[in-house]
C-alpha cells in the first residue's frame, strides 16, 4: 500500500493481496486501522490475481463500498514496440527530485485533473515533494511527467512490484 497520507482516498491506496483465507480478515483489518489513525480516506484497488479469491466480498464486510470498476490491460511481448505510435511532438522526463519546477508541474496536473480545491493542493505539496525526491520510492516507483510542445501536460506514477509494472496513477489535462 502507499499514498500521499492526505485525508482524500484517491491519494492513498492498497492493492495486490496475496493473503490465505487464514490470514486475510486480520490483514483487511490492519490496512483499514492504519488509515484510520491517521485520519486519511483510501481506495482498495482488487484484481482477478489477489488472493484470498472472496477479497471483495471480504471488504464490503469489513465495510468498505464498490466505487466502481477498473480494467488492468497488461501489454506482452515487450521486445516489440514498434507497433506503438509516439508523438513527437511528446517529451517524457523521469523525475529524480531535483527538478522543484517538473515536481510543482506534476503537483498542479493532479490537481487540475481531480479537481483539487486549493486547499487540498496546499495540503498535499509538502508530501508530494517529499515523496518523489525520496530514494526509498524510486527504489519502488517511478514519476514521470509529459510535456507537449514543452508545455506540461500529464503525469504518471509506474509502480514496481515482484517483477511487474503497474501504472499505479496517472493524470492529463
């Protein structure tokens, strides 16, 4: 799980379970107790890969919602990417927490993107640059940001996990 810690659950999440039946109530409880006394809202991201296989119905009983579905696309064949259209007019920047004008820009594309009030943006400046110039996060995640024209545009959060990559966030404007 991670997030920003601010109280909106779209900044905090928890995902890829991989608990026995044994053990999944008390871990649901765990997570559920930890962004309970921090005082910060969370979304629970399930996928057809987490286990227990009931996770989702686990959840609504401990008194979580369904806000929805997603669909996970996973891409195979990675040695071939020629089939993929790149916009050259696209520049994509790896953000390393040195570039303070790249992270604000990243900060300000969430924002606009979700909807933020001015004071959440506020609120979550301080962790969002933490979190991106933190060495323990690019151990586990990358930040890019997209800019069109040279203008910023997008950002994305790719999650590292067990091998695989997860575009764990993402927003355009």
């Amino acid at each position: 799980f991670g997030g920003l810690g601010t109280p909106h659950p779209a900044t905090n999440g928890v995902g890829g379970a991989h608990w026995s039946d044994e053990e999944a109530d008390a871990r649901i409880e765990e997570m559920i107790a930890y962004h309970r006394a921090r005082g910060i809202g969370f979304s629970w991201f399930v996928t057809p890969y987490d286990t227990p296989r009931d996770l989702s119905q686990r959840l609504e009983r401990h008194g979580l919602v369904l806000a929805g579905s997603q669909s996970l696309m996973a891409r195979i064949g990675l040695s071939e990417l020629s089939d993929i259209l790149i916009n050259p007019n696209i520049e994509v920047q790896l953000l390393d927490g040195t570039d303070h004008e790249a992270i604000e820009a990243t900060l300000q594309i969430s924002a606009t993107a979700f909807k933020w009030p001015a004071e959440q943006v506020e609120a979550e400046r301080a962790g969002w640059f933490e979190k991106i110039k933190s060495e323990r996060l690019r151990r586990k995640e990358r930040v890019y940001l997209a800019r069109l024209n040279g203008k910023p545009v997008a950002e994305a959060h790719l999650v590292l996990r067990a091998g695989t990559a997860y575009l764990g966030g993402a927003a355009t404007l």
